[in-house]
C-alpha cells in the first residue's frame, strides 16, 4: 500500500472497510480482510459493521443485532483499537443512505448490469431478488466515498465494486465540475491469502452463505472443529511441490499454502521452502496446529465479548458519534454541489 492518498485528491489518507453483519465469519474474512486491517489501523481507520448490506437477503430481525454485536466482537478481538479506529455500526449513520440516492442518479444501469457478485448471489431467480441487492455497489461506494476514504482494504471478490466506487467518484466530480472532491479510492488486495478457498472445492470461495460448514473454518470454530475441517480439506495425492511454480495446477494445494503462510506472516515461496516434498500427512496437522494457535485466543476474546453486549453498545456507539460527525459536512456539501434546497 502506498503511504500517498490518490493523485488529483488533495486530503489525507483515510482508510475505510467493512464487513456483513451476516452471519459467523469465517477464515477468509479475517484472512483477507479483518488481520489486514489490524495490520494497518491509524488514527485516521474506519472500520464499519455492514449491517444496511446484510438485509439486501433475509435476516432474521430477531437476529440481525446479535450478528452486528459479533462482527463488532470479532473486531475489537482481531485487535482492531477502539481508541484508535472508528468502529460502528453503518445503519447508526444515516448518511450513508442519503449518499448512497445521490450516487444512484450518478451510477448508470449498464455499470450496474455488469457486477459478477449480483449475478452469482441472485443466481436463476434474478426478478425475485431485492432492489437492494442490486444496488449494494452504490451503498458501498457511499459508505467509502462519505469518509473521502483513499485506500480500501478488501479481498479479491471486492475488486469489481471497487472499480465502481472510483467510477461514481469521477462521474460525480466531472458532473458537478469538482475535480477532486471525492478521491479515487485504491483498493488494496495484498498478501498471501486475498481469495480463501472452500475446504471442499478449490474452486469456490470460502463463504458464509455455502450451505457447507465442512467449506470454512469459523471464527467460532473450537480446536477439535478447526483441526477436523483442515484433515478432512480436499486435497490431490502428491506432496507439495518443491517451487512455487509447482502450485499452478493444483488450487486445493494453493489455498491451503496460502493459508499457511497468511497466518504465519510468510510468502508462498517461504512456506514452499520449508514444506516443498512433504505430504498432507505432514502439512495438515502442522497447518492445524499453527490455525489453533492463532484462532483460539480470537475465539476466546470474541466468546467473552459477546457475552457483555453493553462493552461492545459502548465501543460502536462512541464510533457512530465519532463517523457522523466527519459524515455529516461531507454530505452538506454534496448536497450543495446537487443544488439541494439548503433550509
Ligand atoms: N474467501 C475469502 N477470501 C478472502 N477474503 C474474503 N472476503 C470474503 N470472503 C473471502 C472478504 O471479507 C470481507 C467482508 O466480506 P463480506 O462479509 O462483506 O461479504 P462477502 O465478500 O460476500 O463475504 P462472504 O463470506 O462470501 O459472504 P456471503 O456468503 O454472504 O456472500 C471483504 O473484504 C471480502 O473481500
């Protein structure tokens, strides 16, 4: 990531992310997404809970606030710093919705048609999906762009709304003649691990929505669960190659190294170096052991917090004071440069 907000953009750089309130994370997310923003978090990091995303498909309202609680525990378990960040829940902040209209009448149809995660999520039955699911890029482009957020870290699924994101941001600086007023906001996928596989199909993403537990590793996952998923993952015969190279083939292989080597901090190539011509027989208990070791004190900090919910009220409610007050002037002045009545 470089240390420099976007060219053309003359504020500082803010760094802004979220995840779904929907449903028990998983490894990928906090391989690709929660680890990486601990990694980086300054003063200036906003990390929200995306609760107005979740209910684009069915959330049980009896529900839906135990999940925001858990996505929020899971953050302050990660070691994201309260005192540093600002975490809150996106609903708690209308703004993002106000913005997210105005980038509606900004984004064109044709940008829209083409995202790949409408056309998987909605499958065969696109008429009956909700009109939210649709527009859930342009919700994410609010959610970024109303905190003049100039880097975004995400995984690999995320790159496509990333380009919309900068794609309103410039729409909307042309229309209304501002050069610079939103920044065009750089996605940053870095690391070993930006697209997790499922344990049983290393073509298919690790998600919370695949109807098989058997396909992830949960934040909430024990040690017996955790070293069960990595015994039974699908893997081939062969022993791990002896150079990166040997890799391209064999994506069940692939996801499990670059698991391996996130959550050790390594390269690929160093983890090569120290497995290259051993079998699963080898590897999976050793990348068991190091998963547990890693997960189990998250586990256990994220299984205190969420039994103390007022904590956790406390943490996202200083953080929503904290976000609408930098959201708000934001959204004055889009207003203005709209031409909305100022009353
Ligand atoms: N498998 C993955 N590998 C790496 N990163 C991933 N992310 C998600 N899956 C992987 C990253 O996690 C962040 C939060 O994602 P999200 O919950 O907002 O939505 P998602 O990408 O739709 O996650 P899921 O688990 O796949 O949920 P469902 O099944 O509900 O669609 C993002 O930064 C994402 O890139």
């Amino acid at each position: 990531m470089t240390d420099q907000a976007p060219a053309a953009y003359a504020g500082p750089k803010r760094i802004l992310s979220g995840i779904q309130a929907s449903g028990s994370l998983h490894l990928g997310n906090y391989l690709g997404a929660l680890k990486r923003f601990v990694a980086v978090q300054n003063a200036d990091t906003f990390v929200f809970v995306a609760d107005l995303h979740a209910i684009t498909v069915w959330q049980d309202p009896a529900q839906l606030a135990a999940q925001t609680r858990e996505i929020a525990a899971a953050y302050l378990a990660s070691g994201l710093d309260p005192k540093l960040a600002t975490i809150f829940p996106q609903s708690a902040v209308p703004q993002h919705t106000e913005l997210a209209w105005i980038f509606n009448c900004v984004a064109r149809l044709g940008w829209l048609d083409r995202m790949t995660q409408f056309k998987e999520k909605s499958g065969k039955h696109k008429e009956r999906s909700s009109v939210g699911l649709y527009t859930y890029p342009v919700l994410q482009a609010a959610d970024i762009l109303l905190y003049k957020a100039t880097h975004v870290p995400v995984g690999e699924d995320q790159k496509q709304h990333l380009e919309l994101t900068r794609d309103i941001a410039q729409k909307f600086n042309n229309d209304f003649n501002v050069p610079g007023f939103f920044p065009i906001t750089e996605p940053v996928i870095e690391g070993p691990a930006t697209r997790v596989m499922s344990l049983r199909d290393g073509a298919a993403k690790m998600s919370k929505s695949d109807p098989s537990d058997q396909s992830r590793i949960n934040l909430l996952d024990d040690a017996d669960a955790i070293a069960s998923k990595i015994r039974k993952a699908r893997t081939d015969p062969e022993p791990l190659p002896e150079t990166l190279d040997g890799l391209a083939e064999r994506p069940e292989a692939g996801n499990l190294v670059g698991v391996y080597a996130a959550l050790a901090d390594l390269t690929k190539a160093e983890v090569i170096a120290q497995f290259g011509g051993k079998g699963f027989g080898v590897f999976k208990p050793a990348l068991a052991d190091l998963a547990v070791q890693r997960l189990a004190p998250i586990t256990a900090e994220m299984r205190r917090l969420m039994a103390d919910p007022a904590e956790i009220d406390g943490v996202l409610k200083a953080g929503a004071e904290k976000a609408r007050d930098i959201a708000a002037p934001v959204v004055a002045e889009t207003r203005k440069l709209v031409g909305l009545l100022q009353l």
